[in-house]
C-alpha cells in the first residue's frame, strides 16, 4: 500500500482534560501513561484511514503536533490559605514538564508551546461572585450602627435587631467563613497555542505536505484553518474526544472520527465505520466541560 501522508494535531490541554473520561484512571495519571494514549490515538486514527491495522501505521505519518503551554512560573501570596504559592515547584508544573521531556523523545513527534501568563491577580469564582453581591442586602442593620457611631463618635454604641436581621447577618457570617482556598482563583491565561495551530494548519496545507490533517481539539476556533485547508484539497477530519459539538461546525470539516474508545462501548467499538462514528457522535449526550 501506498504511504499516506497524514499529520495529526492535538490540543495538549483539552487532551489531557478529556483523557481521564476516555480511559483508565492508572493509564492517564503518568508521563509515560500519556505518551502511550496519544500512540494509540494516532495509531486508531491512522488504521481507521488506511483500512488496515498494520504494525507499521508510523510511515503513514508525516507528524504528529503536540501543542500545549509551558507552565507559569511565578510566584504569589495566597489571600485566603495566606502562604506563599511557587508555581514553578507545583505538581501540575512539574508534571506537565516530565510529559514534555517523555514526548520530546518519542518517534515522529513535535512539540509546539505556548506560555501561561499572568493577566490578573486573585479572583473568586464568578458563581460565587454573584451570590456575594447578593448579599449587600442583609447588612442593612450595620447601615443604622453606622448612623449611631457618627452621632456619637466618642460614645459606646448598640444595635438592636430584629430576629430577620439577626438571621441575615449570621447567614453572612456563614457565607463568609465558608470560602476556602478553591474559591479564588489567580488570573492566569495560556497564549500562543490557537496561533501555532493555526500556523500549522496553514504552512502543512500550503506547503503541500500533507494529503490528510487529523484536529484533536474542542473547540471553534480552528474553522478559519479547516476552511483553508479544504479549499486547498486537504482532506480534514476532527477528533472533539467524544464532545458533542455544534451542527454548524461539520459544514468546516470532512468528518468526525474518534481515536479513542467511547465511554462505556465494547471492546469492538474501534470497528465502527466512520459514517456510524458521525451519527454516534451528533447523538451523543452533550458533555460540556
């Protein structure tokens, strides 16, 4: 058989969220446990487009694209926990870096990273958020202590209140010492990985590279891309890892086709044709994340 030329691109961030709903537990939570999910990805994707399952599916690959961010490495205080946080010595940041060192030495494989920046300080949880807002309500009775200590500032003030204010200020007080580390957030964003996907796309259809570009990814943001490449000839298929995406979005693409294994189908799954796969997947349950 003729050697396809086929490049497959995957979105290091959604991957790893998607993947622990997708296998085994003990086969997600190591470097060397990632490395081989992601050579059984290709491996699935490039048997399901070649038709057979030969050992060699590797010389049908023109690359596969890693893309992912090189951790923030800064440091900062916690405002709740009050310690300081060094997130270069964090274990998402020191496992992310011995993924990178295991898939830098694997076969065919190309790294492309982004960088986490900082953009804003401490937030809390927009959910949360709001329900504190709400709350501006129950601190009317402090509004009448506020009055009595500015008409008499050098004297001893008291509040009466009514047992409905009494409740509102200790469902406050509850409220309040409920917040824990989780809560609040720090204002970290990844940037440069979209843009190299994209780069990518481009330079592999333009350049003529390959005949065959396979998307992991979950998102919208590939469609200028995947126009392009489809405009040019390249045949483009996305792989959303069993995330139910928009109808709108398979006019942009050649179709839908999972390297990975449904959630909860047998064994046999894997012979699925791809047009069984495109129904499976616009009937699958939507998964937001």
């Amino acid at each position: 058989m003729t050697a396809r030329r086929i490049a497959i691109l995957i979105d290091g961030g959604f991957f790893l969220k998607r993947l622990p709903k997708l296998v085994a537990s003990d086969q997600c939570t190591s470097a060397q446990g990632i490395a081989t999910c992601i050579r059984r990805l290709c491996a699935s994707h490039i048997n399901q487009l070649t038709g057979d399952n030969d050992k060699r599916w590797q010389r049908h690959v023109y690359r596969t694209f890693f893309y992912d961010a090189v951790p923030y490495e800064g440091k900062a205080h916690h405002p709740i926990d009050n310690h300081a946080i060094d997130f270069a010595k964090s274990d998402v940041a020191r496992s992310r870096h011995e993924l990178f060192d295991v898939l830098r030495r694997q076969r065919k494989l190309a790294l492309r990273l982004g960088k986490v920046t900082k953009e804003h300080d401490w937030t809390i949880k927009p959910a949360l958020t709001k329900k504190l807002l709400h709350t501006r309500q129950w601190i009317g009775a402090l509004d009448r202590l506020a009055g009595q200590a500015e008409d008499t500032p050098e004297s001893t003030t008291s509040l009466e209140l009514s047992p409905e204010e009494a409740r509102s200020l200790l469902n406050l007080r509850e409220l309040w010492h409920s917040l824990d580390g989780g809560t609040v957030s720090l204002g970290l964003r990844q940037k440069g990985v979209d843009m190299r996907i994209g780069l990518d796309i481009t330079t592999l259809t333009l350049k003529r590279q390959v005949d065959t570009i396979i998307l992991v990814a979950g998102d919208s943001d590939f469609v200028p891309a995947a126009k392009l490449a489809r405009r040019e000839g390249i045949e483009f298929i996305l792989d959303p890892l069993w995330q139910k995406v928009n109808a709108d979005l398979f006019e942009h693409i050649d179709g839908l086709q999972s390297g990975l294994r449904k959630p909860g189908a047998p064994a046999n799954d894997n012979t699925q044709s791809r047009t069984e796969r495109d129904q499976a997947q616009l009937q699958a349950p939507d998964e937001e994340d």
